[in-house]
C-alpha cells in the first residue's frame, strides 16, 4: 500500500515538474500571493483602510514579479534601491496630483526612461517596472500631499513582505531552480518514451495522434535543456561541471530525438522525413506494422518500457540487481552481437535504445555521481570508460568574443523608448476624452503590448490578445462583484486567486493573463467603492485605445516591420547554423577542437527567437493563410537543420575519447556544397546576393571515397555522420523553394 502510495506521488510530482519546469511558474504565483497575503495581514494589525489595504496589495505585487535576477544578493540590493525610487515615485505622484499638464508631462518622461533603462540589465528592467507600477498605482488611488505619509509607510511595509517571502517563505537559490529542472528534463525524458511506445502500438488510426505526442515531448524537451543551459553558470559550482552538465543534457536529448525518428522511420514504409517531426499538424506518412517477427517487436516493446523506467527512477531508486540488469540489456544494443533477429530497420531502433540507455547513464553519472558498479556486464563497462574519459576531456574553451552591437536610434531600447513614449502620448490625450479620472488605463496597455514585443506585428497580436482578454475580465467582473458584494475578504481572497493564476498562466497564455488582471480589477474596484458596470466598460474602451496608439507608435515612428525583422533573425540562425556545421565537420576530419556546445546553444537561441518574431505570421486570425504556411515550414525546415547540426556538433565532441569515431579529412569537400548552400540562402535574404543560387549533386556518401560509407557500421566514418550531413544537405536544399532562391540544375 505504501509503495502503491508513493507510486501515486511520484507520478503527481513528474507531472508537475514536466508541466511547470523548474516550478518556475508556481514559484512566481506563491511569491506574488504571498508577499500580497503578507503585507494585507500586517497592515490589517496595523488598522488601515481600505484604500490603504489596496495600495499595500498592489506595491507588493509590483515589488515582487519587477525582479527577475537569479543571484539572490542581487535580487537584494534590487529591491532595496528599488524602495526610495518607489517612494520618490509616490511623492511626485501626490505633488502633481493637482498640476495636470505637468503630471502628463512627467509621466511621458517617466515613461521613455523606464524603457530606456532596459539597456542596462535586469537592474534597470526592474526599477523601470517599479517607477512606472507604483507611478500608475498612485494614480489608480489617487495619492494626495496629506496621505502621503500613510501612502509611504504603505508601500514600506509591502516592500519588506516582499522581501521577507522572497528570502524567507519562498526561496529559490540558483542551484535549487537547476535542480527542479533537472527533474522536470527527466520526467519530460520519460514522457517523450512513453509516447514513443504509443508510436510503436499505435494503429492505422491513431497513428497522426501518437505522432502528434511525439513531437510536442520532442518540442517541450528541447525547451526544458535551453532553460537548463541559461541556469548552468549560475546553479553549478564551477564551468567544469556546467559543461559536464550541459553535455549530458545534449546527449540524452539528441539521442532521444534520434530514437524517436528512427522509430518513424521503422514503421514508415518509404524513408521518413525528418521534417515530419519538427512540422506542427504535418500528416503521419503512410505506415504500417513494424516489419520483422512479432517476437522483435514485442521485445522492442518491453525495452522501451525499461527505458522509460530507468529514466523514471531518481538517484536514489537506481540500486537493485533487477535495474542492473534491464541497464546492462539495454547498453548491450550498442554491440552487434546482441541485436536481436529483425530488419535493418528496427535493429536502428534496438541501436537507438542502446545509445539513449548510455545517455541516461551519463546523465544520472553526472548529477549523481559514482555509483555500484558490481553488476556491470562488459558493455556497461566499456561505456562507463567512454564516460569517464570524456568527462577528462571537457575544457573550459575560451571566452566568446564581444559581438557588435547596434548604437544610438538603431539600439533596440532607444527605439521602444521612443515609440512607447509616442505611443503613450496619444494614449494620454485619447483617454482624457474617454475619462478626465481614468485615462492611465489607455497608458497602461500602451505600456504594457510594447514589453518583450519587437516588431510591429507582434506589437499587433499582443494588443489583440490583451483586449480579447480584457473583454473576458469585464464579463467575469461583472459576474463576481453580484456574487461577492461588500465582502472585503472574500474579494481580497479572490484577487488572491486570480494574481496567482495570472502569474501561472502569463508564460502560457496572454489572452489569460489579461482575464484574470481585469477580473481582479473589478474586485478591487468595489472594495473602493468607484465599481460599476460603467467602470468596467470604459476598461475596455482605454484598453482599446492603449493598443490602437501602441500599434500606431509602432507602425509610424521607428518601424520595424515584422518582415524586416524576420529576415534579419533568419540570417542570424542560417550564419550560426553555418558555424556550427562547419566546425563540427572540421573537427570531424582532424581538425582543432572549438567549443561546440556553446554555438550549437546560440543556434537554438537565435531559432527560438526566429519562432517568437514568426507568431504574428503564424497566429490563427492572420488572412494571409499561404504566408502562414510558409511561415511554419520554413521554422520547421530550420529545427531539422538545427537537430542535424546539433548531433554533428555531439559527435564532434566524443571524437577524442570514442573508439568507434576517427577523424576523416575527406568530410570537408563532403559538407562543402552544405555550407556553400547555407551562405548563398543567407546572403539572399539578406539582400547581399540578389544572384545567389542552390547547388545540387549526387549524394554526401558519393562524395566520398569508395567503401567509406560500405564498411562497418562503426567503422572511419560512422554511418551516423553520413546520415546526418545527408539529411542536413536535403534540408537546406528545401529552404530555397519557400526562401525564393532558385536551384541551379547541376551539370551533367
């Protein structure tokens, strides 16, 4: 019953930790509820009003979601100068309560320099966001030069619950958070296994839906090694065991990707594309049962599930003869000699499992440490070596150069800085017609569609998604303030609820973060008395304004197109995918070691924000359906470019300590035509080659020698690499159609 008990809870705990990675969300909602919770109870014993209480909720709240620095003693020194910049901001709030020109005036400049600081950091993001909170929130009260001294207690008190939650109630150290993320790549690892053995069941039917499942784990695994990779330097105790760390978190992915492709490919009765799993709502090719005796696949059926299993068991559920055993039979496929009966195909897959058991291995080594090797069979060994020698191996590389950055009007903070305040500035005017008493709200949505937004497009969709979601809030407020009536604490209670699911659901869903604020705000409304279905209305209306004059500030002053700004992060990812594939393929054919890893991250990060700016051509209210189309395969093309890569650039970096991969001088005039190709795309869409051309030849293996691709499978050139440069030169082939490069007709 007990075992049947913790069954239960460890797979609530996975769930979570693979919903919510790192706990980040959760962690942010407690914090924010809690210093509000804190700071409502201590001014209630301290006999405030109701006013008071509601400024008190509001500067907690501002003081806790503006920081966002992962060092504690920097989150520290934030939030204590972020307190007199808060007070300063009260003040001047009070002063020019009566001076309505100036007020404006000095809430513009306000505005552009909280924007503008930006430039410099997380402390400048931060203090920009609580000038501007606590501005706007003494405004929503309406802070007078006789309230000023309760105003500034007020806000004192929220400051130190904020702190006291942060530090004390709710803490998260760097290396706690990496931790929790840890957890959340293994059981997302164990997910994606478990809907790879739904991919192996699935029948004619069900085949698109396991398929489906299969590339949203691939996708969310993929998320969750970037978040670790942006918390290694700080969650690790040095840059030798970041990069350990980083390199096990790459290789459980990449090899789990693979599994999961040459699992497609067994069941698939043509070759599957690779693009297949990297293209959202792309049909299932045509597939039937996996070929060879039953016995194979029911064996591959039971190895997958060990698989999952030992991804499933934490460090300290590992010991046990039975899990040694499953281990060793695993790490066994990585030999011929132990590859069941079956076809070419699904002995790829056995292969698969072996290399995904020795990732796991290496993960479970490198966040847990030496472990029993009593039980170990030859195989396991062998790996263990191949471990342990390429742990000696790692090197801390050299430091990345500086990378030129764009100065003056060409600085992305100087230009938001300008618009935001344009923007804001019709926003003021606007709102004043809509309402002398609440025009702030049409600054506010102004304010708030330029953050983290950086082109017009998504400037567009953010303000739409903002209104739909207000418009929903006014719905629900309407609905609550009948249900709740004059009960102060039970509204409290629920402002409570709602700040916490907007925190939860803000990283998911705009359009929900945006229902769950003005619900709260008409709750918070009626316990000042100013709630009224009029009230709720005009929200909707300043809301609508805020983003009308955001969109027109963005489309008219400074504009960056999203076309424009596509383009120029489409060159970035094809330049970083030229420099990862070019090194790695050097490397490969006994050249100098370079840092792999790290440019293979940068080419995810410049993929991730390619997909970001990409939304507005994507998102379902677009009319120009073909430019969304387009939109999704060229990403989707970009992701297989960007896997193939990445498992070149982890091949690359085991060829000193892997017996089975040798350096081939012959592989850079194979992967030059790849490259040659990468370079004349980029130069196209950046307009620097109006002329450029696709290459096209015989295949990568023809390039080669003869009898290097014929030999053994693990032999001087290892069929994986082969595999790889071929399906990365196919993929950058298939850029130029939806790119408009032409394809030169190859010579005969």
């Amino acid at each position: 019953m007990r075992a049947a008990g913790r069954s239960v809870r460890t797979r609530l705990r996975d769930r979570v930790a693979a919903s919510d990675p790192g706990l980040m969300r959760l962690t942010a909602g407690l914090r924010t509820v809690g210093a509000i919770a804190l700071a409502l109870a201590v001014l209630a014993l301290l006999g405030a009003d109701v006013t008071h209480l509601v400024t008190g909720a509001m500067a907690a709240m501002a003081a806790t979601f503006a920081i966002r620095e992962k060092q504690r003693r920097r989150q520290a020194v934030t939030l204590a100068v972020g307190l007199p910049v808060a007070l300063a901001m009260v003040a001047l709030a009070a002063l020019l309560h009566t001076r309505i020109v100036l007020g404006d005036v000095f809430f513009v400049v306000l505005i552009f320099c909280a924007v503008y600081g930006r430039r410099f950091g997380d402390r400048g993001t931060a203090l920009g966001l609580i000038a501007f909170q606590v501005y706007f929130l003494s405004l929503f009260v309406g802070a007078t030069v006789p309230e000023l001294p309760e105003l500034c207690g007020v806000i004192a008190v929220a400051f130190l619950c904020s702190a006291v939650v942060r530090f004390a109630v709710v803490p998260a150290t760097p290396a706690g958070v990496l931790q929790r993320l840890r957890e959340a790549f293994r059981a997302r690892l164990a997910q994606l296994v478990s809907a790879q053995i739904e991919l192996l069941d699935a029948g004619p039917e069900g085949v698109d839906k396991a398929l489906e499942a299969v590339r949203e784990g691939t996708a969310r695994l993929h998320e969750t090694a970037l978040m670790i990779q942006a918390r290694l330097e700080e969650g690790t105790p040095d840059e030798a065991a970041a990069r350990l760390v980083q390199r096990r978190i790459a290789d459980a992915e990449i090899t789990a990707e693979r599994l999961g492709l040459l699992l497609l490919s067994a069941r698939s009765a043509e070759r599957a594309d690779t693009l297949t799993l990297h293209l959202p709502g792309a049909p299932a090719p045509s597939m039937g049962r996996l070929p060879g005796p039953d016995e194979a696949v029911a064996t591959l059926r039971r190895d997958l599930q060990a698989l999952r299993t030992l991804v499933e068991r934490t460090g300290d559920e590992v010991t046990g003869t039975a899990l040694a055993h499953v281990r060793n039979r695993l790490l066994g496929y990585r030999d011929e000699e132990h590859l069941p009966a079956a076809s070419p195909a699904v002995q790829d897959v056995f292969r698969g499992v072996g290399e995904a058991a020795r990732a796991v291995l290496g993960l479970r080594l490198a966040l847990g440490g030496p472990q029993d090797e009593s039980d170990d069979t030859p195989a396991t060994a062998r790996s263990r070596e191949e471990l342990d020698a390429e742990d000696a191996a790692i090197d801390a590389g050299e430091e990345a150069g500086d990378e030129e950055r764009p100065t003056g009007l060409r600085r992305p903070t100087t230009r938001a800085a300008i618009q935001v305040t344009v923007g804001s500035s019709l926003a003021i005017v606007g709102g004043e017609f809509l309402s002398s008493q609440r025009w702030y709200w049409a600054v506010l949505t102004c304010w708030i569609v330029f953050i983290n937004t950086a082109s017009t497009g998504e400037i567009l969709v953010k303000g739409y998604r903002r209104l739909l979601g207000t418009v929903l809030g006014v719905v629900a407020g309407l609905v609550l303030a009948g249900l709740v009536g004059h009960h102060t604490w039970t509204a409290f209670a629920l402002v409570l609820v709602f700040v916490f699911a907007m925190f939860y659901t803000a990283p998911l869903s705009y359009t929900l973060m945006s229902f769950f604020v003005t619900a709260a705000l008409g709750l918070l409304y009626m316990l000042l008395h100013t709630y009224s279905p009029s009230v709720l209305v005009l929200r909707v209306e300043e809301t609508a304004l805020g983003a009308l004059c955001g969109i027109v500030a963005a489309a008219l002053v400074l504009p960056v197109r999203t076309d424009r700004r596509t383009d120029e992060l489409l060159v970035t990812v094809l330049q970083r995918l030229c420099d990862v594939t070019e090194s790695a393929v050097d490397q490969l054919s006994g050249g100098p070691a370079a840092d792999l890893l790290d440019r293979a991250r940068d080419l995810d990060q410049a993929l991730g924000d390619l997909r970001a700016a990409t939304q507005p051509l994507t998102h379902p209210i677009t009319p120009l359906r073909a430019r969304r189309d387009t939109a999704r395969y060229v990403v989707a093309l970009l992701e297989t470019c960007a896997y193939h890569a990445r498992s070149l650039a982890a091949t690359a970096e085991l060829l000193p300590t892997h017996p089975s991969i040798a350096a081939d001088p012959r592989l850079r005039g194979a992967m030059r035509r790849t490259v040659r190709n990468i370079e004349a795309i980029a130069g196209r869409v950046a307009g620097e080659r109006p002329d450029a051309t696709i290459a096209t030849g015989p295949s990568i293996a023809s390039l080669l020698e003869p009898g290097a691709a014929g030999g053994p499978r693990y032999g001087r050139i290892t069929g994986r690499v082969l595999r790889h440069l071929e399906r990365l030169d196919e993929a950058v082939t298939g850029l130029g159609r939806p790119l408009g490069v032409p394809v030169a007709t190859p010579k005969r």
